[in-house]
C-alpha cells in the first residue's frame, strides 16, 4: 500500500514535470502552428547551463538564471531562424528545429563529453519531507511538483486574467484581426516562444538535479512530450495536463508490477505454452514500464485520433 | 526521364560497375556503405519527398531488417529457399509486414502528429528490443556468416560490393518506375491535396498505408544489405542516430528530386567515411549543414542545382557575386570548423586527464601546437568566421543595390 502510494507521488510530479516541458510545446504549437522539435533540446539546456552556473552564483540564482537564458536563446532562434524559413512552411520549420535538436545535443556532447554530468541536488535540499511505513519520502521531489504547479498557477492566470493573455488567446484563433486591433502580433508570438523555452530551461534546471543529466536526456523526454501532446491533443492545455499526468502515473506504477503476457495466459491455462515460446511473452511489465506511454499513445490513436481533448481536424 | 539524363544516370550506374578496380579496398568498403545509404534514403523519400509524410523513425525498418537478414543467413546457411544474394528479400518480408502496422497506425493522422507517432513507433521498438535476447540479441547483438552461394564466395570485398550494387541498382530502378505508375502520382496527390484526394473516391488512408509499407520494404531491403556486408545486427540499429541521419542526408540532398535524396546520402556518407579520422563530431557538421541548407536552400543542394540548370539559359550568371559569395562561405567553413575541433580538443575528456596543476598542455590541429590561453588559438577561427559573414554580407548588400538600380 504504502508503495503504491509512493508510486502514485513519484508518477504524479513525473507528470507534472512532462506538463511543464509539454505546455510550453502546446503553446507554441497552437500560437504558430510550429512544432517545435527543439523543445525538449532547451530543457537540456536548462539542466546543462544550471550545473554549470551552479559552482558560481549557487543553486537558487542558477536554477533561475539557467532558464533565463534558455528563454533568451529561444527568442533568439525564433527571430533569426524560424522567421526566416516561416515562408517555407510549416514542415520546414518543424525540419529546421529538427536540425537545431541535433546541433545542441552535439554542441552539449562537444563541451561536457558524451556522459553524465555531476549535477546533484544540493545539501540543504537533501532531506525527507515525510515518512510512510518505513519509506522516507525525498522533499526534492515535493519540491520538483511545487514548482511545476507554481508555473501552471503563474502561467494559467496571465492567460486568463490578464491583458497579455487575451492578446495571446485571441492571437491563436485570429492572428490578422488582432494585428489589425493594432497588437503587434510578431512580438506576442515572440514572447509565447521565450516564455515556452524559459518553462522547458526550469524544468531542466529543476529536475537535472534529481534525474540524470546527460546529452540523450533530450531526446527520451523529447518522445514522451511527443507522445503525452498526440495524447492530450495537440495545442490543449488541458489535454497536456491530464496526458502527462496519466503517463507518468502510469509509468510510474508499472515499474513495480511484475506481471507478464505469460502469467496473464495462466487464467485461461494458456501459460505454460506461452512460457515455451518465451521472447515477448514472458517479458515482466515492470522491465518493460518506459514502453507503456507508446501503447497508450497508440490505444488513443485507435480510440480517438484527435486525442483526448483535442479539436477533430 | 530526358534522353540527357538517361544517359547521365547509365553513366553513372557504368562508373559504379567498374568502381572497385579503379579504387582501393578501404574505399570499395566506403562505397558499399554510400550504396546502402543511398537506397535507405531513397525509400525514406519516396515517404517523406513525394507522398509528403516526415517520418523520424525509419530506422525501426532498416533496424528490423537487418536483423531478418541475419536470421536469414543463420537460418539458411545460404542455401534453400534464400542463398545469399536472395538474403535481402527476407528484409524486404519483414520491412513489409512491419510497414503495414506501423502504417496503418500512424497514417491515421496527418502532418506533425505522423512524424510524432513514427518517432514514438521507433522509439518503443528501441526500448524493447534490449529485453527480447532471443530475437535482438542482447546488448551482443546477433551475428552470422555469409555463406558461398551461385558460384560466389562472398569472401572479398570486391563480390559484396556488387551484390549490394546490384540489389541498390534494382531497387532504386523499382522506386523510380514506380513514379511513373499511376499509383504514383496519386502518390503526389497525397502530399498536393490530401481533401481533394479524397472527394476523388480515393481510400487516402489505404493510399498512406501502402506508399509506407513501400518505403518501410525498401528500407529493410537497406538494412538487410547493411547486415549482409557486416555480418552482424545488433540492437543499437533502432537507434535514434540513424533515423536522425536518414532525414538530414535526404533533406541536404533535397527531397523534390528523385535522385537527391540518394545523392544528399551518398556524398554524406563519403564525408563521414573520410573524415572519421580526423574528427569525432561529424553529426555536429551534419547538423549544422542541413541547418544552413534549410535556412538558405529550401529545396536542397541538388534540387537548387536543378532549379539552376533549368533556369540558366533566362539568368545570366554574375560571376563576380558568386565568386565573393563563394570565398565568404569557405573563410566561414574554416572559421567554424576551427573553433569546433580546438573547442572539441580542448574539451575532450583525454585533454582533461593530460592538465595537471596549472599546466595546460597545447593540442595539436592542422599541424600546429595550439594553447589554451593563447589570443591567437582563438582570434584566428573568430577573425575567419567574421570575415566570411562580413564579405557575405556585404556581397548582398551590394548585389541587392545593382537590382535596385536595374
């Protein structure tokens, strides 16, 4: 019980933290209609520059500065490149990102080496928030979920309450009528992309402390943010909540089940044969746990092509 | 196909048959290797170029088949129903099947959420792959022998080379016949207008099932090939690298052409074949190359090389642009690969285990002792890469001003 209560902890800030990467994605994605491949790249980069800045200006000021200049760097691709193959098409720009993806994990591999970084959490923040049964719970990850829920909280009243946030909002649907209200549209899309790079930086800069820090770290959160927004609907906030949620509570609670095709056979008394033929069929799920958010992507795709919460096309 | 070009692409497949006497066995090795790339990216175009579809996981096809080929072959012994020279149709099986389920799935939905889905299939098939020892092999991998089959002994270079010229010469033959079909222009039609495809009576989703399943056959034919000249497979073929590789060739190339993809593969692959001596960050060269070509060549070197030829007899050529334009982009090559491989060398974890206590050693490029902490190490790739951007700049200012005026 009290593992499954872990279990349910740990999937729940996994998730929140996928959210944080996957919101900024949706944002941009329903704001230009650009899919930005090197989103989850600037969540490397968050993680990659708070370790390096750390050593200087200490942990608060890194984890705060490290996005800032992430989101600098997103605004700066925006205007010198994306604005310029814009005229291209929207499959262009999903390919220039692409590229750029493959330039950093590069640039990242060129400076800190094809390996592990040493980023860890630090001292003052390592200790149990509570204690359950025996299990000690880290506060770190409490904290990793304070802040992610924090963003939503920030992010979510300046959509709705604020003056930016209906220029913003109404920019998705009418970008012309806005511009032509007298906003300046490139500006907000600008300021969408920086805002989404900063929320994918935090959360690297975040979680690189507690989860590993290496050049690939891009590349496996990058497919499951691809999979928690063809999940939820691309360009829904709310569908990437419940997406990411579900993905990381999912995952999360897999990792201890130890159950195979084999020994599900064994009610229909199929199991001894499927144990003969071995390979898929005996796979545990818990060993198997990071393939699950795919089958859940492709149950959904069956069930409801345009995701959970997603506009039919 | 022009009676021109005809002749142009037989004079080619002419050169490639008498290649292997003309160049030694380190480069006969490297053109096996641009063959293969060069039919991976031409099935991967045929996908993502004509019908229109980005896929980022083509290499779970050329994984899978690879692997087929090496069953095959432990299987076969390169006798009975598959010698071989036959291995390859077991790639070509697999690359099928697969091709019909993950098509089936992810040309459901269009546009991004395809290229998501592709790269998620692959991904899952990435992940699974380490846990299933008995058909992937482990983290060992599988590997297998070619055996003599037709008279042939498969033993030399020379015969493998032209086993998998064959099979590439067919293969992308069958690709390009198939443009012809009227199965392919639908296939245009697909990428054109899919709505109107479909007011059309077309079963659009059939359409994108079989256009994949025919890019997934032919690029387990590739990686069959692939497993044929290695002799192995092992599961690091899933590898996100290779479906990263596919797309950036085929894109550097140029995909609005049929022959640029292979092209865009085939010099690629040679680059990285010469220069796997001299630098580890190709991929970081080939990154930023298809960056610049996406930016400033939307249609890819070959077909802007294309766009050109057919268009020069209208424009006439202002030598002098193109010359300063040209010596702008080699200072900025020189500047940028400068600071890569001094950053790279600096870097590196074996540089850091030579540093002792306030002793920076110098690296060695080009011939030359460079330190560290020295201005010139530094000035001299900046001072390039500035001068290239400058005079580029500069030749565009002052072309634009000369059309202004005319």
């Amino acid at each position: 019980m009290d593992q499954i209560l872990f279990a349910l902890l740990n999937g729940a800030i996994y998730g929140l933290l996928l959210f944080m990467v996957s919101a900024g994605l949706t944002l941009i994605f329903g704001m230009m209609g650009v899919l930005n491949f090197a989103h989850a790249s600037f969540y490397m980069l968050g993680a990659y520059l708070a370790y390096t800045l750390q050593p200087l200006t200490g942990f608060w000021l890194a984890i705060i500065l490290a996005p800032l200049i992430v989101a600098g760097l997103g605004i700066l691709v925006e205007r010198v490149i994306l604005r310029r193959v814009h005229a291209y098409g929207h499959a262009h720009e999903l390919l220039v990102t692409f590229g750029l993806s493959v330039v950093i994990a590069e640039i990242i591999k060129i400076f800190y080496g094809n390996f592990p970084v040493e980023y860890r959490v630090p001292a003052e923040l390592q200790f149990s928030a509570f204690e359950i049964g025996g299990g000690s719970y880290p506060f770190y990850r409490l904290f990793m979920g304070g802040v992610a829920l924090m963003m939503f909280a920030l992010l979510y009243l300046m959509l709705t309450r604020t003056r930016i946030g209906i220029v913003v909002r109404s920019a998705i649907y009418r970008p012309r009528m806005v511009e032509a209200l007298g906003h300046n549209v490139p500006m907000v899309f600008m300021g969408v992309f920086g805002v989404g790079a900063f929320l994918a930086g935090l959360a690297g800069a975040v979680a690189g402390a507690f989860y590993t820090t290496n050049p690939n770290m891009a590349l496996e959160l990058g497919v499951m943010v691809f999979v928690v927004v063809v999940v939820g609907g691309l360009g829904s906030l709310g569908g990437a909540m419940i997406a990411s949620l579900l993905i990381g509570v999912v995952t999360s609670l897999a990792v201890g089940v130890k159950v195979s095709i084999a020994s599900l056979l064994d009610f229909i008394g199929l199991g001894d044969l499927a144990r003969d033929v071995g390979g898929i069929f005996v796979l545990e799920l818990s060993s198997v746990a990071a393939t699950l958010p795919f089958f859940l992507m492709l149950l959904v795709l069956l069930a409801r092509p345009s995701g959970l919460l997603g506009e039919k096309e | 196909m022009t009676l021109k070009r005809s002749l142009l692409v037989l004079a080619v497949v002419a050169v490639l048959a008498v290649l292997p006497y003309l160049v030694s066995e380190s480069m006969t090795n490297a053109a096996i290797q641009m063959l293969i790339a060069a039919l991976f990216a031409s099935a991967f175009s045929l996908l993502c170029g004509q019908a229109g579809m980005l896929s980022f996981g083509h290499a779970a096809y050329f994984g899978l088949g690879s692997f087929a080929a090496v069953h095959a072959m432990n299987a076969f012994n390169g006798e009975g129903l598959l010698p071989t020279p036959l291995i390859p149709l077991a790639g070509a099986g697999i690359g099928l099947l697969a091709g019909i389920g993950a098509g089936w799935f992810s040309t459901k939905r269009a546009g991004v959420y395809f290229a998501m889905i592709t790269l998620a299939l692959a991904e899952l098939l990435h992940a699974l792959a380490p846990h299933l020892k008995d058909t992937f092999g482990g983290e060992a991998g599988i590997s297998s022998f070619r055996m003599a089959a037709w008279g042939f002994d498969f033993g030399s270079t020379i015969q493998v080379y032209y086993l998998v010229l064959a099979w590439v010469v067919g293969s992308i033959l069958l690709l390009y016949l198939l443009t012809l079909t009227p199965f392919g222009r639908l296939t245009l039609g697909l990428r054109e207008n899919t709505h109107r495809l479909r007011f059309l009576g077309y079963n659009t989703h059939a359409l994108g099932t079989a256009v994949f399943t025919i890019s997934a056959m032919f690029a387990g034919i590739a990686g069959s090939l692939q497993a044929v000249n290695i002799e192995a497979a092992n599961y690091v073929v899933f590898d996100a690298g290779i479906s990263t590789t596919v797309v950036l060739n085929s894109f550097i190339g140029g995909v609005g052409t049929f022959f640029g993809p292979a092209i865009g593969a085939a010099v690629m692959t040679f680059f990285g074949h010469v220069t796997s001596d001299m630098t580890r960050t190709w991929l970081l060269y080939q990154g930023l190359i298809f960056v610049l070509v996406m930016m400033f060549l939307p249609r890819g070197i070959v077909g802007e090389a294309a766009e050109w030829l057919k268009n020069r007899k209208s424009r006439h050529l202002a030598i002098g642009p193109l010359f300063f334009r040209l010596a702008g982009l080699v200072l900025i090559a020189f500047g940028a690969i400068a600071a890569i491989e001094l950053a790279q060398r600096f870097f590196s974890s074996d540089y850091k285990a030579t540093v002792s206590l306030g002793n920076w050693p110098p690296v060695t490029f080009l011939g030359r002792e460079w330190l560290p902490f020295a201005a010139t190490t530094w000035i001299v790739p900046l001072a390039l890469l500035g001068a290239g951007v400058a005079l580029t700049l500069i030749v565009n200012r002052h072309t634009a001003k000369a059309a202004g005026e005319a």
